[in-house]
C-alpha cells in the first residue's frame, strides 16, 4: 500500500536516480539503526523499479504525460475564463448591493451640506456596515442640525449684541479711543471725534502721533510700558475745556502673567470734567468765602471766652466766698462751661482751618518748606503730639523703624500734619488694642504706615476714603468725626511730594493707612526756602536787638476793626496789659486819627469798607511821618507774601491766638521802630541778589556788600536793624568784635551764614 501510494505520488521528472542514492548515503551515515538499514534495502529496490518503469515504460509514459498535459491545458483555460465571467456576475452583483447604497448615501450627505436641508436622513437597507454606516451619517446629520441651529442662533445673538454694542459706543458720553500695539488707531467714537473737532476725518488706521498731541501719546506710551496699571490723568481739549482721561491696556483674556505684560492695545477713555472742576470750583469757593466768614465771629467768641476765663480766675473767683457747696458746684459748672466753648471754638477754628487748607493746596497758594529730615524725627514728633489722646482712650503706640534710612527732603511740619492725621484717625475709631508705626524701605521710597486694631472699613469704604466731604462708616447712626477733609489733604501733601498713599482693611479687622515718599529729591529753590527761616528767625531773636523800654511811658495802639466786637475783645484784652488803645471803624477813620495823634502800633482788618487794610498799610509805610509805626496786620484772608511786600511787621490770621499776639506787640513796641534796615555782607554776587530779592519782598530794607572791609564802613554809617554776613567773611574781618566792641552797636543782631 505504501509503494502504491507512493507511485501515485511519484513524479518522474523529478526522480534522479542520483539524487535518490545521495539521499540514501546520507540517511545512513545519519543513522545506522536497524530501521535505516531496511529503508536502505527498500531504497535499492525502488531505484530497481524506477530503473523498470523509466526503460520499459517511459514511451508510454510519455504519450500518456503529452495528452494529459493537454487536457489540463484546456481545462485550466477553460477555467480561468469561467472564473473571469464569475467575477464579473459577482463584480455586477456586489456593485448593485454595496456601490448603489454607498451612492445614495454620498447622494443624501450632498443634499445635506450643500442645501443645508438637515431634514434629510439616509435610507437604511440592511444591517451590513453599510447599514450602519447610513445611521451613523443619520446621527451626524440630527448633530450637525443642532450644532448649525445653535450657531446661528449665538450669530444673532452676536450681530444683536454687536449693533447694541456699536449703538453704546456711538453714543457713549466719553470719547473712546483704541490703538493697537503700534499706536494705529482701530477705533473711535464721534464723542471724542467731537471732543477735539475731527467729525470729518477718517481716523482708522491713522498713527495716533498724527492726530493727537504729546500728553495723550505719553499716556498710552505708559500703559503698553506697563500694562497692569490703569492711569488717568487731566489733559487739555479744544475750546478751554478739561478732560480726564483713563487709559486702560488691553490683554488677552486669562493670559499668564508673563503673557499678560505683553498688551494688546489700549483703550483711552475721556470725559469733559469742565463742568465739573467749574462746580467744584464754586464749591471750593463758597466753603473759602464762608469760612473766612466764620473767622470773624469765631474770633470774638473764643477771644471773649478767654478774656472771661482770665477775669473769672483773676478777678472775681479770689473775691466770691467759695465755702457753701452751691457756691462751689456753680464755680465749677461756670468753669467747665468755659472750658467747652473754648474747646469746641478751637475744634471749630481745626475744621475751619482744613477747609482752607484744602482751598490753598488746590490753588497752589501753599508755601512748602522742603528740607532734609528723618522720617524717625517725624513718626517720634507725631507720637508725642497724640500719646495723650492714645492714653486717653487706654491705647499703646508702638513704633518699628527699620535702622540707617536715608534723610527725606519734604516739608516737616506738612508731614507731620499727615502722621498726626493718621494717628488721630486709627485712635478715634479704635476701642482697644495697639496703633503701630512702621517706617521701611522699599526700593526708591520710604513707606511708612500706622496700623489699628479698630473697627476696620468695607469694600465699598476703601474706594472714597480719600474723597473730599465724605465721612465713610454708617454716617446715619454714627455722628460724624470731622469734616471729611483730613485725608483728602494728607493725599495731596503726599502726592505734592511725589509720594502716594493708600489704605488695606478689613472690616472688624482694623486699617493700615500707608504713604511713600521717594528718597533722593533735592532740594527745590534752596536759597528761597532758607531765607524764609531766616526771616522767621529774625523775628523772633529781633528783641535782642532792641534797647530795654521805659517803664514809665505808656504806649498807644490804634486798633482798626470795621467789627464792634472784635475792637471790644482787642480794647479789653490789651487794656489790661497796660496799653493805651485806641479805635477806628474803618480805613477813613484810621487815617483822621493817625494824622491827628500817631499812636505806637497799629492792629488793622483787611476787610473794610472805603480803604481796606492793605491800601491803608500802603499809605502808613509811604508816607515819611508814619513809615516808622509798627503794623501787625490780622485779617481772615491769609495773603502774608502781599503784607510783607507792603512792609508790614507781622501778619496774623484770625481766630487771634492772643499770646502770639501780645508777644508780637511787646516785640514790637520795644523795638520801637520800623526801619527794619538790613546789611546783606557776601563775596558771592549772585548770593547777595537773592538774599535782597527775597527780603525785599517780605517789606525789609536792603543794603548789599560783598567784602568784609566795605560791610563794617557801610554797617557804621547806616545802623542797621540786623547784618546777615557769611561767616568766613565775619572771621577774616573779625566783623562782629569790630561792630558791637570797637564802634558800640551792641544792638544789632548779626545773622552768620555758612
């Protein structure tokens, strides 16, 4: 069966006897077993047979080989072409089941897309991959409805909201104007196109160098500059009219930080604040106006409180008997009844005192004092001026100052007015705790801030603290605590130094009140800013220079007045100090009465009727005969540059603080004269002529010299009043043993600068 099968199998081109002996040797060198010895036997017979077959039956063979071969050429022809007409029946038959359905659903996704008609749906035949493929575009199809309806539904939505937007812009108020990058203008509306008369220019896409002027360039140069601030500044429009304009830079929504520096454009707001400033104006005004009106009364009030206080324990308490307790209890009640109205004068005299303080710093008619000082020096004065209101109210007040701070150039005593304003703030509105004072550097600045454990402020609190007239808090059950004025002028004596300052608190939780002042200003005007120390100083050592008084003689003072009331206060008050008074009720009056009798001082009102008090003071100084009477001026009108100018010896505001007052008269009565002749003695020319200019303006006499030799020949032959000499000259000429030992002028005040 083996041999049959095999024989069956056998190909006879392909048998070599050769081949089949090679594989017989190598098979039994491979093995030498019993079963390879008989294939080896069964090898040698097969190579017998297939030598038989290929020798006798090879014709046969071969004939059998050519027609078989032929057959199966014809059949395999005959099935290649069965097998192609096959595959075309079922081409034709898989074409018309996948193609046609593949069409139609190109056909129905068409329709779909190009005539936007979503109600369409593919048809599905089976449930092949076809089938689910014509759901799965049925599903994409009801998607795609929904998606196209909501889009153009956020499109009308959009274009509403953009023609809503376009309508607010175009009728906006303030003018708004956008730039890019670049400074190319993408936007404006016709309000600032109005604002500066451009209604018929194209702006869009002009550079903003172009159209508008250098303040707004600046602007917008520093928001891009420095995208996280908001700035807003003044600047001027056409027709005299004032704008405030905010400008804004623009960054991409929920950018990084780093991203966020890099500003897309800006946005500039502006609004005319004409109207505004004009209201605020009169506002300002009429506070001034009404205040300086207050001064008058308020001066005869305080002044007749006072006097009375004086009298009551002076005059009448040592005469009243004092033993029954009615008798005590009602010199007690008349004593503390005085002493309310002189608080509460005074209190009023403060919140009068910052509404013209708030006038002044707004018209610029400050004079600031800008010298070198600690801020240590400061925060320690300020301390010490409100420990007993802390102590009062049972509050410590700490102090931290971080060591070796530089000097701040500023105006001490308006530095002091803000700590004592922020003191005096956290301890009126704390019950208990600690105000603490903290000075650091930070940077380029100094900051300096006094925290409370108070009662803290809101949200809404923060954003018009510093706002003029506004006390924050529940102002409808709470009394009001001032004027609403004391941190508006804090913020702008901070600002006028180029500081800022600014608020943190929680309600409930206290406050941090914090400003900044920049370190390494210089000085401004130095020479000026000295010398009006130096005539401050001269006042007050100029009774040095004077001869003593006669006992004997009583000295005469006019007091001016168009005020019954306050010549009244004046006449008993310098009365019982010995003094001779007279009175005049105007300027008419005055002049009758100086021609007529020439009194020794004189004490004048500015506002009068006929002549008011600076015509008067003219006419006094211009005239030979009366020149030489002292003149203390006091008024409501604080305009002590002009009084000085007109050489008038003192100037003093109203409410009267008498013991200034009664110092100044006695000053100036012993003086006995108004020459007020001064020596100016410096080698430095272009020192000397400011030294005169301004001494000149504030009513003094001057006489220049720039050499130690030509001062003493000119101090022998004028006698001034004062010698103002740089101090190497004073040595090098030994000028004051010189005047006051060698010549006798032991009364003049010599004032050495170095």
């Amino acid at each position: 069966q083996n041999v049959a099968q095999f024989v069956d199998a056998y190909d006879p081109q392909l048998a070599q006897a050769d081949e089949l002996i090679a594989a017989q040797q190598a098979f039994i060198a491979l093995n030498r077993r019993p079963t390879a010895l008989k294939l080896e036997n069964f090898s040698q017979d097969l190579s017998e047979f297939v030598e038989f077959i290929t020798v006798d039956e090879l014709g046969d063979a071969k004939e059998l080989i050519a027609k078989s071969t032929q057959i199966q050429v014809r059949v395999v022809v005959l099935s290649i072409v069965l097998s192609i007409l096959f595959a075309s029946w079922l081409a034709y038959l898989m074409g018309r089941t996948i193609s046609q359905p593949i069409q139609l659903l190109e056909k129905t996704a068409l329709q779909v897309t190009q005539a936007e008609n979503f109600d369409l749906r593919a048809t599905v035949v089976n449930n092949d991959e076809i089938g689910s493929l014509a759901r799965s575009l049925n599903q994409l199809i009801e998607w795609i409805a929904s998606y196209t309806g909501a889009l153009k539904m956020t499109q009308r939505n959009l274009k509403s909201q953009a023609q809503e937007l376009n309508a607010i812009i175009d009728n906006l108020g303030d003018g708004l104007l956008v730039t890019d990058p670049q400074g190319t203008i993408t936007r404006v509306n016709p309000t600032l196109k109005a604002m500066f008369q451009l209604q018929e220019t194209s702006l869009q896409g002009q550079s903003i160098q172009t159209v508008f002027d250098q303040q707004i360039i600046a602007l917008i140069r520093q928001s891009q500059t420095n995208p996280e601030l908001s700035l807003t500044s003044e600047v001027a429009l056409l027709d005299d009219h004032i704008g405030q304009a905010l400008v804004t830079a623009i960054t991409p929504d929920g950018a990084s930080p780093a991203k966020a520096a890099q500003s897309c454009g800006s946005v500039v707001l502006i609004r005319d604040i004409t109207n505004e400033k004009e209201i605020d104006q009169m506002k300002t005004d009429f506070l001034s106006t009404v205040s300086h009106e207050l001064r008058t009364p308020l001066t005869s009030v305080l002044g007749f409180a006072k006097l009375i206080q004086k009298k009551l324990e002076t005059s009448i308490l040592p005469a009243v008997a004092t033993d029954t307790p009615k008798t005590n209890r009602a010199v007690r009640q008349v004593q503390n009844n005085l002493d309310i109205i002189v608080s509460e004068g005074e209190r009023l005299t403060s919140l009068i005192n910052d509404v013209l303080d708030i006038s002044k710093i707004e018209a610029g008619k400050i004079e600031w004092d800008m010298q070198p000082i600690a801020m240590a020096t400061i925060v320690e004065r300020s301390m010490a001026a409100t420990s007993v209101l802390a102590h009062n109210r049972g509050l410590e007040i700490r102090s931290v100052i971080e060591p070796d701070l530089p000097d701040l150039v500023c105006d001490r005593n308006r530095c002091i007015q803000v700590m004592i304003n922020l003191m005096s703030n956290a301890i009126k509105f704390t019950d208990s705790g600690t105000i603490t004072c903290r000075v650091y550097r930070q940077g380029s600045d100094i900051i300096t801030s006094v925290t409370d454990t108070g009662i803290g402020l809101s949200a809404e609190d923060l954003e018009k603290v510093f706002d003029k007239f506004t006390q924050v808090g529940a102002v409808m059950t709470d009394k009001p605590k001032g004027t609403g004025l004391g941190l508006p002028i804090c913020k702008q004596i901070i600002e006028h130094h180029g500081g800022q300052i600014w608020v943190d608190s929680t309600l409930g939780q206290g406050s941090t009140f914090s400003f900044s002042l920049p370190v390494g200003v210089t000085v401004a005007e130095p020479t000026k800013v000295n010398l009006q120390n130096l005539v401050q100083q001269l006042k007050e050592n100029v009774e040095r220079a004077v001869p003593s008084p006669d006992p004997t003689a009583q000295k005469t003072i006019l007091v001016v007045d168009d005020e019954l009331h306050i010549r009244q206060l004046l006449r008993q008050e310098l009365e019982a100090l010995g003094y001779g008074v007279k009175t005049a009720k105007d300027g008419m009056d005055a002049l009758n009465q100086i021609q007529t009798s020439p009194p020794d001082l004189i004490i004048l009102d500015v506002m009068m009727p006929h002549i008011n008090g600076f015509d008067l003071a003219a006419m006094i100084k211009n005239n030979p005969d009366t020149m030489g009477i002292p003149t203390i001026i006091i008024s409501i009108i604080q305009d002590q540059e002009r009084g000085h100018r007109l050489g008038v010896d003192r100037y003093l505001a109203k409410p009267i603080d008498t013991d200034v007052l009664f110092h100044d008269v006695k000053t100036l009565l012993d003086q006995g004269t108004s020459h007020r002749q001064l020596l100016v003695v410096d080698i430095d020319a272009s020192t000397t002529e400011n030294l005169t200019d301004v001494l000149l303006s504030t009513g003094y006499t001057v006489t220049q010299s720039t050499t130690g030799r030509e001062g003493i020949q000119q101090a022998l032959a004028l006698e001034p009043d004062m010698i103002i000499v740089d101090s190497n000259i004073s040595t090098d000429h030994k000028l004051v043993h010189s005047l006051q030992f060698d010549n006798g002028l032991e009364t003049i005040f010599i004032f050495m600068v170095e």
